[in-house]
C-alpha cells in the first residue's frame, strides 16, 4: 500500500477531503522522523513502536577484491508491532 492510496482509504472512512489527510500524514510522518533523529522512540498504543536500533561497529569482506574493511557504529530506525498488531496479521 502506498502513501496515496493510505490517504485515499483515510479519506474515504471519514469523508474529509483528500488534501487535508495528506497533510495530516505528511505531518505524521515528519514527527516520527523527527522524533528518531533526536533519539526518541515513538509509542502507538495498539500498534507498534518506532525505535532505534544501535548497529556495533563490523568487520566486513569484499570478496572480489579479497579486501577486508570495518563499517562503523551507526543507529537504524525499526519498527516493532504491538501483540495486538501481530495476533491480527497471523
């Protein structure tokens, strides 16, 4: 499901207009992101969790050129879904 057809479905259930749910989940989406990028995860009772992960620094391989090289320490965005979300995908 794309971003369009999530604003579509949101439009159709409440019957207010296309423009105004696409701001509503562009604001949305700016405040998670925002939220991650100072470190702070997002709660949403129900459905999931959006955390940072922290990634150790690794060794790696570049096989063709039989080079080895580290990549270093960095954080990730995930996503972790709530018991509920998962009893009803299963």
């Amino acid at each position: 499901m794309t971003k369009a057809e999530i604003v579509n479905e949101v439009a159709k259930s409440t019957g207010i207009e296309k423009a105004t749910v696409q701001i509503v989940v562009e604001s949305f989406m700016e405040c998670v992101k925002g939220s991650l990028a100072k470190g702070n995860p997002v709660y949403l009772r129900g459905f999931g969790s959006f955390i940072i992960k922290h990634r150790a620094e690794k060794a790696a391989r570049n096989i063709t050129k039989n080079t080895t090289m580290t990549i270093p320490a960095h954080n990730i965005p995930a996503f972790k879904p709530a018991k509920v979300f998962m009893s009803e995908v299963k």
